[in-house]
C-alpha cells in the first residue's frame, strides 16, 4: 500500500471475494453473520485520503472484522447471535470500534460465535447461535473452532480478513486463536474498553486481537487501546499502559529472559508435551533460562467462586447494556422468555440453564458475590500468578494453551481436550498471548505467554522472538 502496489479497494475486493467462495459456498465455514454494506465505499474514501495526505496509521486501509458482540453505529446489528437482539442496530460504535475508524481500518464486517458469548447453556456447542449456526474450523470440518470469538479466529485462520477483534471472560481469545492456529492477545483489563460490548461479567471481559502473526495483533492492539470516559477502569491505562506496543516487538527478546513453564497446563497429552519440550529447547538455545515443574498455586480451587461472579455479573451488566435505546428485550429475564416462546429456533440443540442461574441471583451487594470474587481474585493473582513470577524471579509463564479441536457434537456439546491456561489469568484480569506452536495430527496448538498485570510488553516481546524462530504457523489447506 504504501508503494502503490496495493489499494485498500481492491483488498476488501479480495476479501469479499474469499468470504463468498469459502464461507457462503465450498466448505461453508460460518464464520460472519454480516457484511459491512459500506466496506467499498469507505476503502475508496481511505484510498484518496492516503494519497491526498498519507497514512493514518498502520492499519490505514485495512480490513477487520468486529466479533459479533460489539456495538457499531451503522447499517450493521449488534446480537451477539442471538434471536432475541435479531434487528438491534446500536446508535453509536463502541468505544474501541471509534478508536478503530480513527486509525483507518475498514470494519468489513461481524463475525458468529458462540451464542451471548458461551454464557447460555452447560453443555453448548462452540460456535453455534441462533442467528449464524455452526461455525466450522478450516482445518477440519468436523472439528470444533472452539468459542466464543469462534468467527473471528475461523475468518483470520482462512484469510477472510487480515485481522479481526475478539472477546473473552475466560478463554473465548486464546482457546479459538490456538485452535485455529493464529495468535490471540487476551490484554489486561483496562487496556481496552469495555463500552459497547454486550457483556458478561465486567471484572473479566475484555477486548482483544487475533491475527496471523504476533506483529498484525500487537498493530491492532495499537489502534484499539485508549482511555475510554465511558469505562472508568481504563483510567488506569493512563498510568500503566504503553503509547505504542509496536515498539516492543523484538525478534531477540529471549536472550536474558527467565520464563517458567507451568507444569500444571501439561499432561493432558504427551503430543502436545512433545511440542512443549521442543519450544522450551529452541527458547534456551536462544538464551533464555528457562525454569520447569512448576506448579501454579491453587490450581483448580477456584473453579466455583469464577462461576458464581460470572452469574452475579452476567445478571447485573447484561440488564444494563438492554436498557440502551432500541433493544427488542430489555431484560435477562426477557430473554429468558424469548427463548421459551421460540424454541424450536433458539433452542433446538441446548437450553438456557445458565441464564436462569443468573436471574436467581441478587444485586452486587450482596456478600456471597463479594467473597466470591474477593476469593477467586486473590488465588488467581497475587497468590497465584503474582506468587508464582516473584517466588522464582521470572518475567513470563509458558504452557500449552489447550489440545486440539475435539469433534463439533451439538447434542452433548463440548469436550475440551485438555488445557486450562487461560482460567488464572482471566480471573486475575493479566494478559495472555497465545502463539502457534505447531500439529497434532494436523489440527493446531498454541503456546501460551502469561505475566502479571501490565506486562504486554515483555510478553509481546517474548512471543514475537520465539514466533520467529519457531514458524510453526501454517494455513488451513482447504
């Protein structure tokens, strides 16, 4: 683009081009519920404007797609899949989708995913709602594109996008990012806002890039980060955060650094062990200490405290976001009625138990929410992650991600194959990047960089270096 070589045009052209022969037709992926009507014509407008006065950003002319949860205030509807918001066009984008138009991207378009972001049912199918059906994983069509930014990471991993935006609470980033072989940044809460994002659970959800390599994700995360007045927790990005996380990107970052390998995310597979055991050697040879065995402290006891905040939060943050102008249902329990009365469309696979578990609960105040979240932040973090990197003076945890994708099964639901990186450092509110580590029988997995609170930095140094000497990534041979 900046030679002259390529319009921004002609690339949403190409894209479009792509969407329709591989998600609407051939394998039919499923990955995008819509198509910017206005994508051309705003390509043609940033195509005049680079030549007339240059380039806004890195991410002047290029085409994203927005996970299908998060407000724009265009032509396009904001549903987070389901039925109940079918028709919902937001008055005003969301406070990182402004920031995005500002730096010149093209929002081409919104992605499926797991319906109301995996909070509906015990035994959901990932990928699948109401409005966009099963998304399937490019590298296997009966294979699982794991959830909820399913979409997002399908549509990158097949290039239908250069770059999409995905959310998570607990695992919706990293756990599709790995499974369809790209990398995910999960940032630390507060670095992106969380305004006009239908949510579930304020104290974990979070806005982050998915890309094809760690460069395309860190530019992303660039144009999307900022202070945002109508979320007050990214007041703390003025303190903490960074002007501009492109700097860090360092091929030669593991040299001096001294990383730990959580022995508590392997052993569910000696493949994915294997795989592990050959990154650890690569990071060394590079000149890294790496230090191994290491057991996150309370591992696993945190497990009912996370769900209990995620039920209280749910109830409370969703209630707020339907009282914003125009929603078709205006409460949790709305929704919940909605579904009985439509069944048959919005039920036909799996229920609701986990939004009548929320509709049972009370308000933020009382006290069984309060320890709840007091508790689980406390194992998570301090005496968790924190615990773990001061007590072995370490700059990053590693660990596999998760296994690969188990078979799409939508009347049992999902069978996870191992992992569970992702629950510490999503209940502690710490970033998490994950990278392509390589194969398992031709289905992908990724190698997880974890750090305490404002670490982006040194983690995207660290998975830049070691994407570098490692290029595992490889793309779906579809």
């Amino acid at each position: 683009m900046d030679k002259g070589e390529l319009t921004s045009e002609n690339l949403v052209l190409y894209y479009l081009k792509r969407i329709e022969k591989y998600d609407r037709n051939g394998p039919k992926l499923n990955s995008l519920l819509e198509i910017n009507p206005d994508a051309l014509q705003i390509a043609v407008e940033l195509d005049r404007e680079r030549k007339e006065k240059g380039k806004r950003s890195p991410l002047h002319g290029i085409p994203l797609l927005l996970k299908g949860n998060i407000d724009t205030g265009d032509g396009m509807e904001t549903t987070a899949g389901s039925m109940a918001l079918a028709g919902f066009k937001a008055v005003k984008d969301a406070f990182l989708v402004e920031q995005l138009r500002m730096a010149g991207a093209v929002i081409l378009g919104k992605t499926n995913l797991s319906e109301w972001a995996n909070f509906r049912s015990t035994r959901s199918s990932s990928g699948w709602s109401s409005i966009g059906g099963q998304t399937i994983n490019p590298y296997g069509e009966e294979r699982s594109p794991c959830g909820s930014s399913s979409g997002s990471a399908v549509a990158v991993a097949a290039d239908l996008a250069t770059v999409a935006v995905g959310t998570e609470t607990d695992g919706s980033i990293v756990c599709p990012s790995q499974i369809n072989g790209i990398v995910g940044i999960k940032p630390t809460i507060g670095l992106v806002s969380r305004s006009g994002i239908i949510p579930i659970a304020h104290s974990q959800d979070t806005a982050g890039p998915m890309a094809r390599t760690v460069r395309d994700a860190v530019h992303l995360l660039d144009a999307m980060k900022g202070i945002d007045p109508r979320d007050s927790v990214t007041e703390a990005f003025g303190v903490k955060g960074e002007t501009y996380y492109a700097s860090f990107l360092d091929s030669g970052a593991l040299k001096g650094c001294r990383i730990g390998l959580v022995k508590s995310y392997c052993g569910f597979r000696s493949d994915v062990d294997q795989m592990v055991s050959e990154a650890v050697e690569q990071m060394r040879k590079a000149g890294a200490v790496v230090v191994e065995g290491l057991e996150l402290p309370h591992w696993e006891e945190y497990d009912d405290e996370e769900m209990e905040v995620l039920l209280y939060e749910f109830k409370a943050d969703l209630n707020a976001y339907l009282s914003s102008p125009g929603t078709p249902v205006k409460s949790l329990a709305e929704i919940i009625e909605y579904n009985k009365a439509h069944s048959k469309e919005t039920m036909p696979w799996f229920g609701q138990e986990l939004l009548f578990k929320a509709q049972e609960k009370g308000d933020l105040q009382e006290e069984a929410y309060k320890k709840a979240r007091k508790k689980s932040l406390l194992m998570a973090g301090e005496e968790g992650i924190d615990s773990l990197l001061k007590e072995h003076g370490l700059h990053a945890l590693i660990g596999p991600t998760g296994g690969p994708a188990w078979k799409i099964d939508l009347i049992s639901g999902d069978h996870y194959s191992g992992g569970g990186a992702s629950q510490a450092a999503a209940i502690a509110g710490y970033p998490h990047i994950t990278v392509p580590m390589g194969f398992v029988h031709g289905l992908p997995v990724g190698l997880s960089f974890i750090g305490t609170a404002w670490s982006e930095p040194t983690l995207i140094a660290l998975a830049c270096s070691w994407e570098q000497l490692s290029k595992r990534r490889r793309p779906p041979e579809m």
